[in-house]
C-alpha cells in the first residue's frame, strides 16, 4: 500500500460553538478521485478547505505527498481549484486567466503562451482565448476554471461543488468531461458535492459525510450496497428502514430469520448475531418485487396491501402495508400496475435485505 | 513543525500589532483636532510648549455666551434651520412620492439634476442667490435665509424620501382597504406610520445640513441672522483661540448628538455621497 | 386603465414634480443664470455684454497661479486620499476589532462642519500644537517648530482630512463588494497576498476607487469655508470669487465670471464621474 497523496489526521475545526470537522481522519491515494459527499453543513467544504490551506485546523494534520502542509499557506501547495461560482478573474480575458499561475510562476513568455493553448485545446475553448469571463456561458466558465487549475500541472485537483451553478443536462455532460479530463492527466483528485448521483457515477471512493464527521469510506458499490450506517443507508439511494428482532440463525450464520411486525423475514446477516437481538433492516425500495395476490405462497413473500400509488413515468412508487402495520416504500418499473386498495404479494429478496449495525 | 507554527503566529501577532497600531493613528488622526479644541476652550493659561493647559476654567465660555450674544445667535441658527427644514420637507414629500412611486421618463437625469445643487459648490450660486434677495430684499431675514439653505437640504430630504415611498408596498395599502379601510383611514393609520420614519431621517438630514451650512448663509445673511457657523468664522478672524473654542464646542454638540441618533437609523454610508445615480 | 385616470395620473405626477422643480429652478438654476448673465455684463451695469471679466482673469498672471493652486491642492489631497484609503479598507475589510468603531470615524470629517474641522487642525498643527510638540520632542533633527499652518502642504493636509470619507467609502463598498472565492481562486493558483493584491484586487476595485477620488477631487475643488480660514496667502479659485465682493465696489461681474469658470470646471468633472459610473464593472 503506497503511501496516500493527500492524508488529514484528526482534523478538527470550529466555528464559534459549531464542529465543522470533528476529529477527520481520511487518505486519498494517488490518482483517486475520492468525493466527499454529505448535507449541506455536514463539513465537506470545510474538510476540503483545510486540504487548500483556506482553513487551519483548530487540532490535526493535514499532509500531501508525504510533506506536512498544516502551516504552509494556500499559495504554496502546488495544488489546482475549481469553484462552485467559477471564480474567474472578471477583468482579465480567458487566456489572461489561465495565463495567470502560470505568469505568477515567472514563466517565460513563448512558453506561457503554449501551456495556455495546450490547456485550452483541451478543454475546446481555443476560440474563446479574448472573451472575457461574462462573454461566455456558466459551463465554458467553469472549463475555463478547470483549465487555470491544470494549466500549472499540479498534483492535486479540488473541486468544490463545481457543477451545483449549471443546469441539469449540462451537469451530466461535464461531470463526464471531467472524469474524462482527470483519468487523462493522471491526477489525484478531491470532489465536494451534495448530489449523491454525482459522487456514485464519477468517484473511485466515496467518503459520506454527516454533522462534522465521516460515516463511511467506500467504493461507489460498497456505499450504495452496504451502508454501515442509517444516515448512509438513508442519504445514498431510497431506503426502507425495518426495525426487527433476531429470531434464530441458520448453521452457518449467514441467513438470519427475524420479526418484524408480525412477520418473518429471513435476511443475509452477520456472524456475531444472537436470538433476541433486535437490529435494523434496509431494503431499497426498487429490489423488493411486487407479484399479484394470487401468486403462490414462498420465504420471504408476504401479502399486502397498496395504500398509496404514484406513478412516475418510467416507475411506480407505492407505499404497501404487511403484516401489523409495516410500512414499505417499493418502486417497480411501470410494466405492471397495482392500483391503490389492491391487495398484492410482496417478496423481499434476502440476500439483498441487510443489516445495519449501529 | 509546531515551532514553525509558534513562530508564524508570532509573526502574524507582530502583524496584527502593525494593524492595531495603523489604526489607532487614524483615530488619532481623525479626532485629535477635536480634542484640541476643547482643552483650548477649557484651557487657562496655555502659552508656550505645554501638552495640556495649566489651568482650568469656564471663563471663556462664560465670555462667549455673554459678550458674543451666543443665545441670541443659536436661536438664530435654529429659526433658520428649523425653517429650512419645513421648507425642504414639503418639497421632499411630494417630490419623493413622485420619484417613489410613479414612472417617470428620464427619472436617474432627474435625480442627478436634483442633487446637482450638491455637487457643484454652493459658492458658485451663492452668488446668484444673494443678488436675487438683494433685488427681492430677502437679505438679512430669517425666511431669506432658510431659503437659500433649502438649496443644499432639498436634494437630501428628496433622496430620502423617494427610497422612502419606494419601499411602500402596494399590497399593504391594498390589504389595508379589504380589511375596510377608506382613504383617509388608510392615511392616518397605515400610510403615515410607514412613511414616518422616512420623514424623520429626512428631517434630521436636512437639520444637520442647514444647522452646519456655511456658504450660503455666508452670502444671505445680516447682523439679525448670524447663524453660528458664520459667527464662528468671524471669531476665528478675531483671533481669539479660546473664545472661538468655546463657541465651536457649543456649536458642534447639537451635530453629534444627531450623529448618534443617526446612526442607529440610517446607514451612515448615505451621508457621505455617492448615492445610487450620481 | 382607462384614459381619463392616466390623464389624471400624469396630472397629478406633475403636481407633485411641482415644489421640487420649483425649488430647483427658483434656488439653483436661476441663480445659475443670474451669474451666467453677471459675468457677462460690465461691472455695476445693467445693460451690454462683454467678455472682459474672462479675458481679464485669464491675462492675469495671478490667474494662473490661482487656477495651478486649486488643481495643486485638490490633486494632491485626492491622491493622499487614495493612497490612505487603499490601506485603510484594507485593514477595515478584514472586520479587526473595534471595526464598528472606526467606520463611524471614517465619516466624522463629513458630518462637522468644515470650519469647526478647520479650527481643530489649524490648533493642532500649530506652532504650539500637538503636532510640533511631539515633532520636537520626538523627532531627532526637529529644533524649531515646523511651519505648516498656511502652507501649500498643510491645506493639502487640511483638504485630504475634511475629503478622504468620499474615497474611503467607495472604496470599502467596492472592497466588500468582491467575490472572496476569487482571492482564493487567485491563492490558489499560486499568487501570495501582494500578488493577489496588485493582479486582482487592486484592478477590480478601481472603478470604485475612481469614482470615490473624484468625489473627492470635486469636494475639495470647490472647498471654501477651508481656505478662507486656514488658508492664509494662498487663495484658490472658491475664495478669489468671494475676494472680488470683498472689494468697495464689489466687483460682481468679475466674481461671477469666475464662478462661472469654476461651475464650468466642475461640470466637467462629474460628466468624468458619471462616465466612471457607467462604465461596465468588471
């Protein structure tokens, strides 16, 4: 295990009375696009503030590239920034803008010129070179900015909620031009967002993030897949939460049975299990299956009822009641329709019902 | 590592010092001919190379209220400037109501017209003032000069005004007649309470303008209408520092009194120019 | 809306237009034109026109001097009041303590009346002032008091106390103004505090700072109360005019005329002002 490009030890960071960061500990490796995703106050820009040198931790490290850079100001960490408003110099023309690390770094002239051109190519704006920042639109700023940040190659790219100014569709586009950008160049790259679909489709890892802390660190898969937490589970795709008590557990440990609500549910659980324990369970709403009343009893299917159906275009979303009064929000694509008041039988896959352990 | 730390925050205390201290100098800079004022008027005594006078006294003080008829001079001042203040209020008011609430053509030329009187120095029309009273015999009254004062106050009370009745929302007036009330209802009970705050502050403007206005007076004025910034000036001519202390003390109390009220009111920023269109 | 309200609308609009258009040009424009009309007319007649008073005045080698000494004074008090308002809003934008306290000071010189500013500074920098005390007691080569009462130097002095509010509050407001995130944007890029400063910021505020200077540049053109007290020999162009009804006879033409140069100058400086105005902010 090499050693990581950006680490923060213990960081922590107040604000008057508030914990922005409390204790952070992270490290991002070399070439990784690591996200760290939350709510907004959940401390992800402050996090990514003190990697910039914005902020000084009240307690903790920050080190990149083996070097500690707590004390070492913003200017000298060699490191690229995109901004949520884009930041760019509004009296300066967009070649100005990129130029412009690059003249702070006393580059001679000719080859200022080129680096700029270079950069420019790459993010298709050669023909924008005199426009000035309001002469174009928020997505070129904001590939403007991405080329400032690059045009001085740095090791490290931020980027702070860079696509949260743009509308949707272009959100889509760039976030795929920017993951394109960043696998081409190599670069280890550090990605703030609240957009939850954003994390999940750009990042190598994902660190969710919640009141100052980090709940988990994962791939995209194991996030989504399984969340170590309740406010993971909740935060990162739809949910349906089932508090329930173990009944017994099978010979070798992996499907449990438990009750919830007057009904058994066998689900894939953990090896320290013992009867009598309650735990949580979490479902996602679109792997529990609806099947018609009628169809034939099994494990794991349960009759019940749909109080309510809202339909979506391309899914149904229905709130269905078992057993006493469980309530769980499924989706299903819209092939087949279940009306409200209908009675319907619903099966929940074990394997994909999981357990949280708070 | 943490004695990189101790020694950038020493650095960064030793910068914080420069600050305090760049600031202080300002201060100082800013209220110390004040304070000299008042240690000359309060001063016995002061020759020579002294920080501070060796004695005390209110001598000169007594000297100018007595010998320089300060009482009849400050009700002089305050006749004038209470005048004025009616004046430029009742032209603020309509005035204001207009810019406030009505479209008008050309409405930013109009506003850097009205506050032209402002930007060009009283001085160069002073003298078209005072040739006009001398013609129409305004010299030397109490309405004459309140009037030309009303020159320089006018564009404050409208400019107050008018973000006055702009900030009146329609849809209170028009709640307030659902809810029943009739137009003369509304006015007393609705309209008035809103607006007066706006007329306040303009008024406390166009006072202090008029209190402190020196040009014009300057130019309008006679031996029944010595306000006390013109008979500051003639003391300051006589030469004598303390009784010309004395008088500007008694004259710059009402200012800052008014300051402190202002202040709590009005962005202060609006007093000192660059206002929205000019 | 029917026709008959808008007639009555614009009716009533114009009503309400009525004192204030009144006022304008009853108190200032016709004064305006009676000065106009003065400066053109002989002294003490009532009938003829000439241009003798502009002539005259600029035949003058005085007029020259008093013309190069308004622009000296007002120049060199605008250029003091950039200079310092620059690092004060620099140091006040950062909100250091008693922040509160010291933007109320910075508009103390502009709610006093300039004579009683005038008074105060003609006591401080006075032979037996404040100033030439800590001068001579603390500066080593310093022997005698300096002299700085009616001086060029002092009323500049006097000039940039009374105007610098203009420049300092335009100034700030333009500071605070600024998106932080694109200081940051320049830090990170790799520029430190005085390369951010003189890249980014100083150019950005500019326009504010202008049109703040010229505030200033203006006020102090035309200051009177000032250089009538404290202005001893040197007389600029705002005291000339008041010098000339100072004679017997006074010489009304030849005061009106150079209040109309002095108008006329003025104008010219604001039409500057407003260009500045309504030039595209970066």
């Amino acid at each position: 295990m090499s050693d990581p490009m950006i680490e923060l030890r213990g960081v922590t960071k107040r604000y008057g009375d508030v914990l922005a960061n409390d204790n952070v500990t992270l490290k991002i490796q070399r070439g990784e696009l690591m996200t760290l995703l939350g709510p907004s106050g959940c401390g992800k820009t402050t996090a990514l503030r003190c990697i910039t040198g914005h902020n000084v931790p009240d307690e903790g490290e920050v080190w990149i590239e083996g070097r500690n850079v707590t004390s070492v100001p913003t200017h000298k960490r060699e490191l690229g920034m995109v901004f949520q408003n884009f930041a760019l110099f509004p009296h300066m023309t967009v070649f100005d803008n990129v130029e412009f690390p690059l003249m702070i770094r006393r580059m001679d002239k000719r080859e200022r010129r080129e680096r700029v051109m270079e950069a420019l190519r790459l993010i298709r704006m050669e023909q924008y070179e005199k426009h000035y920042p309001r002469e174009v639109s928020g997505g070129q700023q904001q590939r403007v900015g991405l080329a400032r940040a690059l045009v001085y190659r740095p090791k490290v790219l931020l980027l702070d909620e860079p696509l949260s100014n743009l509308d949707a569709k272009l959100r889509e586009e760039m976030r795929f031009e920017i993951r394109d950008l960043i696998d081409r160049l190599g670069i280890t790259a550090v990605y703030v967002t609240h957009d939850q679909a954003e994390a999940l489709a750009l990042s190598d890892r994902v660190a969710v993030m919640s009141a100052g802390h980090i709940e988990q660190v994962g791939t995209p898969d194991e996030i989504y897949d399984y969340p170590q937490s309740r406010f993971v589970a909740d935060f990162i795709g739809l949910s349906d939460f089932v508090e329930a008590a173990v009944i017994s557990l099978d010979s070798a440990g992996e499907m449990v049975t438990v009750q919830a609500k007057g009904l058994e549910i066998l689900i894939s659980g953990r090896r320290n299990m013992s009867p009598g324990q309650s735990v949580l369970l979490f479902v996602r709403p679109n792997d529990v299956e609806l099947l018609p009343a009628s169809s034939e009893a099994g494990t794991n299917v349960f009759l019940g009822e749909v109080e309510k159906m809202t339909y979506l275009g391309d899914r149904n979303d229905y709130r269905i009641v078992l057993g006493d009064g469980l309530r769980l929000r499924v989706q299903t694509d819209g092939k087949v329709r279940f009306n409200e008041c209908e009675r319907v039988k619903v099966y929940l896959p074990p394997a994909l019902c999981r357990v949280i352990l708070e | 590592m943490t004695l990189v730390r101790q020694y950038l925050r020493s650095l960064l205390n030793a910068r914080k010092l420069l600050l305090s201290t760049f600031l202080l100098c300002f201060a100082l800079m800013i209220y110390t001919p004040f304070l000299i004022i008042v240690f000359r008027s309060i001063g016995r005594g002061w020759f020579g190379r002294l920080w501070l006078p060796p004695e005390y006294t209110l001598d000169w003080y007594q000297w100018a209220i007595e010998v320089t008829d300060i009482v009849g001079i400050t009700k002089n001042t305050l006749i004038i400037a209470a005048l004025a203040v009616i004046m430029a209020t009742l032209i603020g008011i309509p005035t204001g109501w207009a810019f406030g609430r009505r479209r008008i053509p050309g409405k930013e030329l109009l506003m850097s017209m009205i506050l032209l009187p402002r930007m060009i120095p009283p001085i160069a029309y002073a003298l078209g003032v005072a040739q006009i009273f001398y013609r129409l015999q305004l010299i030397d009254t109490h309405f004459g000069v309140a009037l030309a004062h009303v020159a320089v106050c006018a564009p404050y009370a409208i400019l107050v005004l008018s973000a006055t009745f702009e900030g009146l929302d329609e849809r209170v007036l028009e709640a307030a007649s659902v809810c029943g009330a009739g137009t003369l209802r509304s006015f007393f009970h609705v309209v008035l309470p809103l607006i007066f705050p706006g007329i306040l502050s303009s008024m406390i403007f166009t006072f202090t303008t008029s209190y402190n206005e020196f040009t014009l007076t300057l130019m309008t004025y006679g031996k029944d209408t010595t306000t006390l910034p013109v008979r500051t000036y003639l003391a300051i001519g006589e030469g004598y520092w303390e009784v010309t202390s004395a008088m500007s003390i008694l004259l710059i109390i009402p200012s800052l009194l008014v300051l402190f009220l202002i202040q709590r009111q009005v962005a202060p920023e609006k007093l000192v120019g660059g206002f929205k269109g000019v | 809306m029917r026709r008959g309200s808008t007639r009555r609308t614009v009716l009533v609009t114009l009503l309400m237009l009525l004192p204030g258009l009144a006022g304008f040009f009853g108190l200032f424009f016709y004064p305006m034109m009676v000065t106009v009309v003065r400066s053109l007319r002989p002294e003490r007649e009532q009938v003829g026109w000439t241009l003798e008073h502009y002539i005259r005045f600029f035949a003058e080698p005085r007029a020259r001097d008093v013309i190069v000494l308004t622009f000296v004074l007002s120049i060199g008090a605008t250029l003091l009041s950039v200079l310092f308002s620059i690092l004060l809003c620099l140091v006040l934008r950062r909100k250091p303590r008693g922040n509160r306290f010291y933007r109320l000071t910075m508009l103390i010189p502009r709610v006093v009346p300039g004579l009683i500013g005038a008074l105060g500074l003609l006591l401080l920098f006075g032979s037996r002032g404040w100033v030439n005390l800590f001068l001579l007691k603390f500066v080593p080569f310093v022997n005698e008091p300096v002299t700085i009462n009616y001086t060029i130097p002092g009323l500049i002095i006097f000039y940039f106390w009374l105007y610098f509010p203009f420049t300092a509050v335009t100034t700030l407001s333009t500071l605070e103004a600024l998106d932080p995130a694109i200081e940051e944007a320049a830090g990170v890029a790799g520029a430190n505090r005085w390369q951010t400063l003189r890249y980014v910021v100083i150019p950005l505020i500019m326009p504010g700072i202008l049109a703040g200077s010229v505030l200033t540049f203006m006020a102090a053109f035309g200051a009177f109360s000032i250089p009538l007290i404290a202005g001893g020999n040197y007389r600029p162009l705002s005291v000339e005019i008041y010098r000339q009804i100072n004679f017997t006879p006074a010489r009304w033409s030849a005061a009106s005329a150079r209040a109309m140069i002095m108008a006329l100058l003025q104008v010219a400086f604001l039409t500057i002002y407003m260009r500045i105005l309504r030039r595209p902010t970066a």
